[in-house]
C-alpha cells in the first residue's frame, strides 16, 4: 500500500505538496524561486478547496493532528504566504509593497 500523503478528500491537492512547507522561511523561499505563474496555478488550485479545507482542519487538535493533515496545513500556509503575490502584486517577490529581498527577517 502507497503512503497517504493528503488526507483521501484531498488527495487531487497532492500535485502541490512541494508547496508544504514547515517554516515561513522554507514558503518564501519557495515563493521567490517560483514563477507568477507557477504562483497562480498553486494559488488557484487551494483557493477552490478552502472551504472545504478550513472546516477539515479545524477538527484536530494542534497536539494531534495526523502527518497527512499536518501537510494539508502547510499547503494552507503556503496559500496565505503567496496570495499577496497572486491577488495583489503579480510578482513573486513584493510583498506589501517591498522588495522581499531588501528585508532582512529576524527570528527562524
């Protein structure tokens, strides 16, 4: 038996699990060396699915919760670190009006 890597509801969301990522640093990083496009396709194809993610989710606690459903959570992540890009700048490394690459993050 293949492993589950989404939960079975959201298996047709496993094409974008390089977009489930961990830590806010891993989705910049991720948003930064992908295309507008590449951004918008991933943006899209959660953004169809959130409500029936959202209430999904909600059913777990954050001390248990199964590592398909942790992965579906990053890929939730991954949607708000890209939405500014897709909705807002149409670029992948603006986000509020800044050039991502002139901030210097603290923290991580």
């Amino acid at each position: 038996m293949s492993e589950q890597h989404l939960p079975a509801a959201f298996q047709d969301l496993e094409p974008w699990l390089a977009w489930s990522l961990a830590t806010e640093r891993e989705r910049s990083t991720k948003r930064h060396a992908s295309t507008i496009a590449e951004i918008k396709a991933f943006y899209e194809a959660m953004l169809a699915r959130m409500d029936e993610i959202l209430p999904y989710l909600e059913q777990f606690s954050p001390d248990d919760v199964p590592p398909e459903t942790k992965r579906l959570f990053y890929l939730t992540l991954s949607l708000a670190e890209v939405a500014p890009a897709a909705e807002l700048y149409g670029q992948p490394s603006v986000v509020d009006g800044f050039d991502v690459f002139r901030f210097t993050p603290g923290g991580e």
